[in-house]
C-alpha cells in the first residue's frame, strides 16, 4: 500500500490537485476500462483512467487521464496499483 498526494490536473474532475489517494496492488487482479491505475514514469507518479487494452502489443494497457487530450501505453508491469 502506497500514499500520495495528486499534484497535477490531468484526472479533473475525479481528482484534484493537492488530493492524497491510497495506492494498492492486488496480488492478482482483472484490470476493467474505468480502473483509475498509478504508475510511475520519468520518475513522476501518475494516475490515469483505463481506456482499453492492446492484446496484439503484450496485453499493454491503454490510458488518459480525464481531463487529457491524449493517451498512453503501458506495460502492466509498470502499474503500482
């Protein structure tokens, strides 16, 4: 289990800036489109909705953050929880 604190705007209005979440990392988990997902890149906490998933690419995980224009593609490897 992990706490931060949210110091970005990217998950308004589902998140704000300066809001403290808890991060948790089940053992083995069914990931489902609208999961919010942390995980860390350019050493920087991130948390975004689930979008989608790409199962011709390794099962890479697809997100945005609400309040973005753009996605990302991760490795399911790299989710905190």
């Amino acid at each position: 289990m992990k706490q931060f604190q949210i110091s970005k705007t990217s998950m308004y209005p589902t998140l704000l800036d300066g809001d403290m979440i808890v991060v948790v990392k089940p053992k083995k988990y069914m990931y489902q489109i609208g999961d919010l997902i942390a995980y860390d890149f350019m050493n920087r906490r991130i948390v975004h909705r689930l979008i989608g998933t790409s199962e011709e690419t390794g099962g890479e995980l697809i997100l945005k953050g609400d309040n973005n224009n753009t996605s990302e593609r991760i490795n399911e490897k790299e989710v905190l929880g």
